[in-house]
C-alpha cells in the first residue's frame, strides 16, 4: 500500500494478535497497561485519563473536546462547521467578559 494510505482495516483475528504483540513490546520495554489500550511507566500516567475516570473535573479545548466541572459533562461540537459556529457565538457580544464559575468556585473571564 502507498504510504499514507489505508486499504482495509485488519481483521479481527489479526487486529487481536496486533495488539498481544504489541502489548508484550510495551511490557518488555517497562510499560505496564492501565487501561483497554493505554500503556504507561508508573508515575507517567495520562492525567486526563485518570481524572476522566475518577470523575475528577477537567477542561479540555478544541473540536469534539470534552470537559466535566461540576459533575457536568461539556461537550464541543464534533464537525468543524458546528464548532466554528460554537466558537463565533462565544465569541460574540453574549460571551465577551462574561464571568463563569468552575468546579470549586474558580472564577473564569472570557474576554472578546
């Protein structure tokens, strides 16, 4: 196949030896697996990922972002017309210098 280029996905029987291989490499090398698919030295964990899972909250930006504050989950549109729109409207007169409250009460300004 040309590089950059994906003809067909693997099937389920190399899909799963793909990933026993893989594993074994990432626990050779002193990685240990924390998740489905995640692998990590300890003390080199995702945060997010460990925040997420805890229900921590957290901010996340930027296309199909999602945060959780307040026990809330707050999603940004997934398709880049949509969240151009989200980001205009924030970005409009209803959102400029607006105050918003945080988990724990930070306060958080948006400036136009």
């Amino acid at each position: 196949a040309e590089a950059g280029t994906l003809k067909a996905l693997p099937d389920e029987a190399l899909a799963a030896e793909m990933y026993r291989e893989a594993s074994a490499v990432l626990r050779a090398h002193g990685l240990q697996r924390y998740e489905v698919s995640s692998f990590g030295r300890e003390g080199h964990r995702s945060q997010h990922n460990s925040a997420y899972w805890r229900n921590e909250p957290f901010f996340a930006f930027g296309l199909g972002a999602t945060s959780h504050l307040d026990g809330v989950r707050l999603a940004r549109p997934r398709r880049m017309d949509a969240y151009e729109a989200f980001v205009r409207r924030l970005e409009g007169a209803e959102g400029a210098g607006r105050q918003h409250r945080a988990a724990g009460g930070q306060r958080l300004t948006t400036r136009g």
